[in-house]
C-alpha cells in the first residue's frame, strides 16, 4: 500500500446487496457451510446474511453503514454505532484480496484515535474461531465477557477511562 492509496466510504446501497452477500460469506467458516455444498451452501449463506443484515438494521437504526472502497474499488463494509457513550463497531470485513495490506488496521486505528479524542470506550463482538481475534488484542482490545460464541471485547485509550 502506498502513501497515495486512498480509502473511502460510501453508504450502502439498495444495488449493493450481491458485494455484501460476498463479503459476509468470505468471512464464514461455519461447519454446516462446510458440510453443505454448491446451491444449498450459497441459500444457507445468504439466509445468514439477510438474517444478519436484518438484525442489524433493525438493532442500530443510526449506525452507519458503509462500503469500503480502496482506490475507489470496493473492498468491504464497515458498520460502526455511536450512541454517545461508546464507539460500537457492529462489523469490519474486507474481502480476502484485501486482507493483511494495512487497510483494516488504518480503518481501526482512525477508529480507536477517534475514541481517545472523546474520550469513548470501543466495543466490537468476535466470534471465538474469528482469526481476526489476536489482531483485536494486539490493538489493545481486552475480553471483558465470553458470550459463549463470541466475545465482548473493549479498547479505553487509558486506565483513567476505565473507572467512567
């Protein structure tokens, strides 16, 4: 990635359903993905997905929800929520192309900088198998409770925010 490579985003949109429905499947290592194939894998997913794209909808009604583009391509979406006493970001996905070349460590890094500048706690869910999982932690994100498939994790730019 150089200097010059802009990301940016973008709502999402009416016509983006089929880049989204590809994003969330490239993040699924479900067993019963596994164990399903061709048709009945891609019905199941997009069954997860619109279940999924419903909750979130209907659960944060003022998220945004965004396309990421990378040099104006898009390569993932980033669904962040800011009720006022948290930055919650609901879901961060870039496609596997995309992967390991900065862009989401920029994305959360804006994120987390944002949160020290407000003084916010950062909250997100991991699900237990995510490989994502050491990358939250080496951004200082800590478990604060297992929710026996995912967990809650939480980044505070300093122990003084801690005790808020």
């Amino acid at each position: 990635m150089t200097a010059t490579t802009e990301i940016q985003f973008r709502p999402i949109a009416a016509g983006d359903g089929e880049f989204l429905l590809e994003v969330y499947a490239s993040t699924r290592d479900d067993v019963a993905a596994a164990m399903l194939d061709g048709a009945e894998k891609s019905q199941f997913l997009q069954m997860q997905f619109n279940a999924q794209h419903q909750y979130y909808q209907a659960t944060f009604p003022d998220a945004r929800y965004q396309i990421i583009l990378f040099d104006d391509v898009p390569v993932g979406r980033l669904y962040v929520d800011r009720p006022g006493n948290e930055i919650h970001v609901i879901d961060i996905a870039l496609l596997p192309r995309y992967r390991r070349q900065g862009i989401g460590t920029r994305l959360m890094s804006d994120i987390l900088e944002e949160a020290a500048r407000t003084h916010l706690p950062v909250r997100i869910y991991v699900e237990h198998y995510n490989s994502a999982l050491s990358w939250y932690e080496k951004l200082g994100f800590v478990m604060v409770e297992d929710l026996q498939t995912h967990y809650q994790m939480q980044w505070r730019s300093s122990p003084a925010t801690a005790s808020e």
